[in-house]
C-alpha cells in the first residue's frame, strides 16, 4: 500500500518551478515574435518570403514534412508496442502520445502558414477533388490528429480517476480531474470497453500513419522534378519518420527523466532499449537512402546529375554531408556498442537524429525544386537560389516554439508516465515473484 502511494506521489503532475517558468516564458516570446512575422505576411502576402516560381515550397514545407515525420512516434511506440505486449514500453507511451499529438497539429498549422491566406483551407473543402493528393492529405491528417487524441485520452482517465481522488473533489484540479475521468470508477464493464477501444485505436492507428507519411510522400513524387521521380518515396518517408520519432522519444524521455527525478520508472534499460530500436531504424533508413541515390546516380539523366552534384559535390554538399554523417552514420555507430546506450549517449545521439531529420527535410524540398527538368527561361539569377528570410525563420522557430510549449503544458497537467498501468505491473510483479519463492 505505501508504495502504492509512493508511486501515485512520484508520477503525479507538479508545479513549475523557477526554471520551468522562464523555459515557458522563453517559448512565449519565441511564438509572440513569429506570430508578429506572420501578420507581416499575412498583410503583404508571400513576396516578403523568399519563395519565388521556382522555390514555391520553402522552409515552411521542410518543416510540415518535419512535423508529419516526428508524429509517426504515437503509432511506432504507442500502437506497436502496444499490441506487441511490450510492458517494458509503459514509461514511454505517454510521453510518445504527447510528442505525437503536438507534432501532427503543428504540422496541420504549417500548411496554413505556407498557404499565404488562411481562408484557402476551406476552400479545399468546398472545391477540393479527389484526385489531388493534396486533398488526400487533408483527409489523413485530420483523421490521424483525432485518432492521436483518442489515443492519447483514453489510457488517461483511469489516472484522472486516481488525480481526482489524490487532490479531493471540492478542489480546483479536483473538479477538472473529475470532469475529464467521464466518471471511472473501473468497474468490469468499464475496464472491458477501455481496453476494447484502446486495441481498436492502436490498430487504426498504424495504417493511417503509415497513409499519412505514404501520402507526403506521393505529394513528392507525383511532381515531376529532379529527386522526386522515384517510387521508392514512400517506404523513404515512413523509414526516415521511424527514425525522428524515436530521435524525439528519446530526448524528451531523457529531459523528463532529469527534471522530474523518474529514474525509477525510466532506467537505463529503456534508455537501452530505445537505443537499439534507434540503430536499427537508422540502418533501414540509411539503406534507403543509398537506395534514392545511388540508382539516378547510375541512369546519370541531365536532370538528375545536376541535382546530385549540388548534393554530393556542389551548393548543398556542406550540409548533406553533415546530414548524413552526423544525422546517421554517427548515431549508428555510437548506439551499436553498449556503452553508447547508456542515456547521455543516447540523448546525445536524439539530438543529432532530430536535427538531422530537420535538415534533411530541408535538403529534399529545396535542392530539387531550383532544378527543374523544364527550367523557366529568361528568370532572375535570384530564382535560382533560394535562401529563407529572416522571417520565414522567425515564423519557422515559432512552430517549433509552439511544438515544445505544448508538450509542456501536458506534462505539466497530464501524469507523464501512465500511473494505473504502472500499478497494475508492480502488482503483476509481486504475484509472480511471490509465486516463484
């Protein structure tokens, strides 16, 4: 019964302290400014951008891309795991619904940014075709923001049930605890359709994750450009989202770890764990890319050997080099020996995978986008350049800004770690170990 206790006490939500008030200040200001940037677009419209004829999608499309591939986290770590009956992966799934759940509404705000004005939106509603996979993007990522959310409320209200009871029902958080438990009291009907729903939304779950990666994918691929006439795009996608979710859950597993003191709940075995799903992810996405390069590097078609050389060789060597080394080759190696594994490492190792993807993004919009197989004549030198300003980089920080201020705003209210499955597995432990004695 005590460490019952102990345990509702170590994974209930706490206050900010000092620092965690000047961390959501910071972010605040942060979004404040690009929220200013965007009202200067939004009056000007998209010629204070760099983005011309040639550079239609930017920044803000490597970031939307970004997004999309970081919230694939929920379906890899949350479902799969899930299903598979993993207990060791109950300390992550939460944090996983979490990072999922900002990534894919920040990735749905990026395509308003991008789109110049926001009323555009509803026009894909009223004139949007079927035909047009942009549409089919629409569809999957409102359906997988939804599926997100269930996903991440439904495991919840058993622990609202416990919060309710921990701070008294005529309390503040009390009352609203109470309210979002939907009145749980965990009787056998109750637990029946909890674990039924909670199966039927990890299994719907993967499929439209999968679709919503496959569909980006295909937004790439059905424009014919140098880099993106490949039907290789979509497992590319999915493997290269595998690994920045898993980048992701790892640092913010690591942060959490250390600000909240869960070194009980989250040991150096997850931190293990976690980093040999991260290498293998990196191998199968580091095969894919050598697969996406290495067969238009063979054909040798004019279009497709300017744009490698800009990569291997030209304008954009520096940083794909440094993508690929460091966003790869680097954590490959570190996280396949064990003392890699240890969790400074693999923190370590998240964050060079995290910033890689990002870059990476990066490098597959722009490079491609200034070379075209039929290049517009008579344009500016400037077209075919691109280089984002500065405010699409004040607009761009702001999304991320917005990402991380609502993860911390959730695990500020919501227990970070599930506590009723983290109970309901101490007690499992104790049976068995009392079995066997």
């Amino acid at each position: 019964m005590e460490t019952d206790i102990q345990i509702v006490k170590d994974l209930t939500p706490r206050r900010f302290g000092r620092y965690g008030k000047a961390w959501v200040v910071f972010l605040s200001v942060i979004i404040l400014a690009s929220l200013l940037a965007y009202i200067q677009q939004l009056n000007k419209g998209l010629v204070v951008t760099e983005m011309r004829d040639y550079a239609l999608w930017g920044v803000y499309i490597s970031n939307f891309v970004f997004f999309v591939a970081i919230s694939l986290v929920g379906s890899l770590i949350t479902a799969i795991l899930r299903l598979s009956g993993a207990s060791w992966s109950t300390p992550l799934t939460r944090i996983s619904e979490i990072i999922a759940v900002a990534a894919i509404f920040i990735a749905g705000l990026t395509i308003i940014i991008d789109m110049g004005r926001p009323e555009r939106l509803w026009y894909l509603f009223i004139y949007g075709r079927l035909q047009s996979p942009i549409i089919w993007d629409v569809i999957v990522i409102s359906t997988y923001l939804v599926i997100s959310l269930l996903l991440l409320y439904f495991p919840l209200l058993p622990d609202f049930a416990i919060l309710k009871m921990k701070y008294g029902k005529n309390s503040k958080q009390g009352v609203w605890y109470r309210r979002f438990s939907l009145n749980w009291k965990g009787t056998p009907k109750q637990k029946e359709l909890y674990t039924r729903s909670i199966k039927i939304l990890s299994v719907l779950i993967i499929p439209v994750a999968f679709g919503i990666h496959t569909v980006t994918a295909w937004l790439f691929a059905t424009t014919y450009r140098p880099g993106w006439d490949s039907t290789n795009f979509g497992p590319y996608f999915i493997a290269g989202a595998f690994v920045a979710g898993a980048g992701a859950v790892v640092t913010i597993m690591f942060i959490l770890r250390k600000v909240y003191h869960l070194e009980a709940y989250i040991s150096d075995m997850h931190f293990d764990k976690m980093g040999k799903l991260l290498v293998l992810l990196c191998l199968l996405y580091l095969y894919f890319n050598i697969n996406e390069y290495l067969v238009p590097a063979y054909k040798n078609t004019i279009g497709e050997a300017v744009h490698l050389e800009e990569l291997f060789t030209g304008e954009y060597a520096s940083l794909f080099w440094l993508v690929i080394l460091g966003g790869l080759i680097v954590p490959i190696f570190v996280l396949l020996f064990p003392q890699g594994r240890k969790p400074v490492p693999v923190f370590l190792m998240g964050i060079l995978v995290v910033v890689g993807a990002w870059w990476k993004r990066y490098l597959i919009v722009t490079p491609t986008l200034l070379h075209p197989f039929v290049p517009i004549q008579g344009v500016p030198e400037s077209w075919h350049h691109y280089y984002p300003s500065g405010l699409e980089w004040t607009i761009t920080f702001g999304t991320l800004a917005m990402a991380l201020l609502i993860i911390t705003l959730l695990v500020r209210y919501l227990p970070v770690i599930p506590i009723q499955e983290t109970l309901e597995e101490k007690r499992v432990s104790e049976t068995i170990n009392q079995e066997l004695k």
